[in-house]
C-alpha cells in the first residue's frame, strides 16, 4: 500500500518531471527479473536531466521516501532494475544518454547513465574514434556506467572496467552534486586524465555503494590495435586441467602488454552455446554425466576450451603467437588463431556447403564472428543467448534480447578463484557437489581478472515459470555462497537478494560503511540495503 508520504512525495514529483516523467499505474512491470525476484514498486522516476535527479532526491529526503536508482535497468541475472527493498522508488536513469566530453588525442570521454555500449560504439564510429568500447556479453543495451559502477569486467584492454574509471560526478542525497578536488579548483581536464584526484579517493565510495547519484563518469577507453588476433586452445582431458592453470597464469606474465584476458570454459558451458536443452534426457533439471559425454562427442566438445586475444603490432602478434605455441602447447590439444579474414572465408565456404553441413559451418563461424566483435569492442547480444537455455522465448530475429522481459531464469554466482590448479580443482568440485542437488547444471567459466585471480561466472539457469524451480535456484546461490566461505571462494558482486552477506554485525567495515552512509544520508532515502548495513542510530 503506498502511504501518505509517498503519495505527497509523488505530487512534488509530477510538477518537477511532468505527467510523462512519472509512472505509477504498472509501475511493478518495472520490476521483471531474471532471478525470480519481486518488489512492490510504488512508482518509476524518468527525469531528463541532473538537475531534475537533484530535485528528485530533495522531494525525497523531505518525505523520506526510499528511491533507488538504475541506469537502463538491465542488470541481468543480478535483479535487473529491482531494488534491494521493497517499497522503493525507482529512480530511471536512462533518458540521461548524453555523451561529452571526448578528446581523440587522449582517448577519454564522459558518459551519463543512460549511456549503453551500443550508443558509445555508435558514437565512436561517427567521431572517427578508434577507441575499443568497454564490452561486456551483457549486450548493446546495458550502460557503461552501470557496469564500471558494479566493477564488472571484459575481455578487451582495460579487462578492469572500474579501473578505466579517471573521474566521476554525482549527486548526494541531500541534492547537492560532488566533485573532486581538482574539478572544484578548476583543473577538470587534467582531473579526467588522472584516476587518483587530490586528497582522499573518495570516488569509490560509489562503486558497489549507495552514497550517491552518479550522473557523470569519464572513462579511459583503450585504443584499437593495429593487429587483433582471437586464439583457441582446448584440452579432452579434465586431468590436465591442473598444469593448463599455471600455464594460463604464465602466458599472461610473459604477454601481459598484448594477451590481457583468457577465458576457460567447460564442456557443458560449450554445450550451452552450441545445442538445445535436452529436456527429455535431463533427470530432476540434470543432465547426467552421461548424457554430457555423449552431447560432448557428438559436437566435437573438449572437457576444457580456452580463449583470448592478442592485442598488438603486427611484429609483436608474430612473436605473441610464438609465445602462446611454446607455453600452451604441451598442455593443450589444440591452439588455433583466428582473424576477420578467416572467419569471412569460413562464412564464404558455408554458402557453398550442402543442407546440415553448411548449417553447421555456418553457426560456429556465425558464434566466432560474434566473439571477434567482441573483441574488436563492438558490443552484441551473441552470449546473451545462454540466458535462454532453459526457459524464456527468443525474440524475433532483429529485436533485442532482454532474458528479463523474455522469462528466462538466471542468476550469476561469479566468485574469485586464486590461478592455483588445486584451488581451481577444489573450485570445480564445489560447483559440480553443490548444483546438481538444486536441479542446476554445474556449467562454469573462468576468467582471469589479473595475473592472479580467476573471476568464476556459473549461470543458475532454471525455468522460472516454475515457482519450486526458482525457489530452488535461489536456494542454490545461498548454498554456493556458504560452502565458498568456507572454501575461500566468495563473489566479487552481489545480486539483489544476496546484499545480507554483508551484513557482518560488529565488524570494522559493518560499522565504517553504515556510519559514512549514515553522515551522509541519515534518513537513508538512497538505495537502502544495497551494499552498506544498516546501523541503528543510537550506533551513529
């Protein structure tokens, strides 16, 4: 039931957004979520500009009325654009699109919430910019911001997409707006070239936290190389999983300039990218071991397939490849190079080819185009497809891809694993103990954030038109998240339901966090729940 002080809240709201910046009738359609999440959503916000955020969030402390804002809402497999709480105003920020700010010279540009990697790799390409776009498989439609502000990752320079970060602004929720120091003295320019500011870095109180409205964000993009040059590697035998990891550890310290990020997948995660769910040979939403060997046969499927991307010169592609052949050589099956060119001949061949070959030819050079693209920084919804392995309708061909929309059921677990083999072996044994008990295929990447930490993604895929599927789904991200605390492997983010992991009683950053958060927003009107604790204020 909405209550008397949101109702007034939403009178102020309307004068400050009009009629078209206020949504309440189907406002909880808002909320749809691939976790199987739902929020009472009084009310959705659209303002246009910061100006209006800033008044929005005054209105809001005058009724202490919750609000929580999103970029573009489509945080898939996190709780998309539900708030941690109930009752909360949702706070769209996804008419602010503009893009500024952008120096060709330095490679640096600004970007508000809205802004998605579509738009910035459109941008780029009419401004001549020859910067890769910071992409994640998330697809075209997510933001740039949201995702620097979540510290997600990729594969392309900068891997770190919060570390691409130089400067941000925002609004606090009292309506005032916060700058750095060097911005505030008159040294914008030079603060957008220099992550460190002057002073305490008090940027990233708003990455993973809920201290403000982050309006503005200027990033470092990465240049476009001369050469980009794809690799893929694999092993059949699980056995060799344990030399293959240093070895992994060991190419990104030899070619850390030009091989950035290495992805290690198993088989039922290439089977998951490759072929339909088998329902009919699934027991209990399962697939058998089996059943996976077979499937694995059948398609060519390594019990491990590995891939990268060489950024470089010409010369220094040839020596890279050299490298790659001498390290991964001996602990791998295969290691192959791809590049646009070969996969436009592969694509041509496939025209060629007769009824279910080419039809096959054709999928894997159609999936290694879209990987490429990746790669080259030009975001698309290729992996977006996994969201809809086993549940959700696929939308016509040339619409976008939203998993939230579409019902399918999905929810990250995406821990850190230490590249050691047997913490990566431990890993893998938790994942496949643990799944399988809640209906959950134990399908499983790696992706190497550094030269010494893996981040893990296992999508828990499950039907959500099925309420004891997604019930236990849920149960299952709460039992991964207990045994890796006790084996040492916790996320590096949390969805929506999972921010109680936090919530540690007495410890120094419980108290820290909720006592900054307190002094500034006491009423705690911004995002309550996510990230920072509560406090009691006779704690203050």
């Amino acid at each position: 039931m909405t209550s008397t002080y949101t109702k007034s809240a939403i009178v102020e709201w309307v004068t400050i957004l009009g009629e078209s910046g206020v949504v309440v009738a189907g406002a909880e359609n808002f909320g749809a979520s691939t976790t199987g999440t739902s929020r009472a959503i009084p009310a959705v916000l659209r303002p246009e500009n910061q100006e209006q955020v800033a008044a929005v969030l005054q209105v809001a402390q005058r009724w202490q009325v919750a609000v929580y804002p999103v970029s573009t809402g489509n945080n898939w497999g996190y709780g998309s654009a539900n708030p941690v709480e109930d009752d909360c105003i949702i706070l769209d920020l996804s008419r602010l699109d503009r893009i500024s700010g952008f120096d060709p010279e330095m490679g640096v540009v600004t970007v508000e919430p809205g802004v998605t990697q579509g738009a910035l790799r459109d941008f780029l390409d009419h401004q001549e910019g020859n910067y890769l776009v910071p992409v994640t498989g998330a697809g075209p439609t997510c933001s740039i911001l949201g995702n620097a502000l979540e510290r997600g990752y990729g594969i392309t320079p900068v891997t770190d997409h919060f570390a691409a970060v130089t400067k941000i602004e925002a609004i606090l929720p009292d309506g005032t707006r916060y700058q750095t120091p060097l911005s505030e003295l008159g040294a914008a320019e030079v603060d957008g070239l220099f992550k460190w500011g002057l002073g305490p870095y008090l940027d990233g109180l708003f990455s993973q936290g809920n201290f403000g409205v982050v309006v503005n964000m200027t990033i470092a993009l990465a240049p476009v190389p001369e050469t980009v040059t794809a690799f893929f590697f694999s092993t059949k035998d699980d056995a060799k999983l344990e030399a293959l990891i240093p070895t992994v550890r060991a190419v990104l310290r030899s070619l850390g300039g030009s091989v950035v990020a290495i992805n290690l997948l198993n088989s039922q995660r290439m089977l998951s990218m490759m072929t339909p769910f088998p329902e009919d040979k699934a027991v209990n939403g399962v697939l058998p071991a089996r059943e996976v060997n077979s499937m694995a046969n059948s398609h060519g499927v390594p019990a491990w397939s590995g891939v990268g991307a060489i950024y470089a010169s010409k010369e220094v592609a040839r020596a890279a490849r050299r490298t790659l052949r001498r390290l991964l050589g001996p602990v791998t099956d295969r290691l192959i190079f791809i590049n646009r060119r070969k996969v436009d001949t592969v694509q041509a061949v496939a025209r060629l080819l007769p009824g279910r070959l080419a039809t096959r030819v054709k999928g894997m050079a159609d999936t290694l185009s879209g990987a490429l693209e990746i790669m080259h920084g030009s975001p698309n919804d290729v992996a977006l497809a996994l969201a809809y392995w086993r549940s959700g309708n696929l939308p016509p061909p040339g619409q976008p891809k939203n998993p939230a929309r579409d019902g399918c059921g999905l929810i990250w677990f995406a821990p850190l694993v230490p590249i050691r083999g047997d913490d990566v072996r431990r890993y893998i044994n938790m994942i496949e103990r643990v799944c399988p008990q809640y209906g959950v295929n134990p399908l499983i990447t790696l992706t190497t954030v550094n030269d010494r930490c893996f981040d893990s993604t296992v999508p828990l895929l499950f039907d959500r038109s099925d309420a004891d599927a997604t019930a236990k789904a849920n149960d299952c991200y709460r039992a991964l998240v207990s045994a890796g605390q006790q084996e040492g492997f916790l996320p590096y983010r949390l969805n929506n339901d999972a921010m109680g992991i936090l919530n540690t009683g007495d410890s120094a950053f419980s108290r820290l966090a909720s006592q900054l958060k307190a002094t500034v927003d006491p009423n705690f009107i911004l995002a309550p729940g996510r990230y920072v604790p509560r406090i009691k204020r006779s704690e203050v």
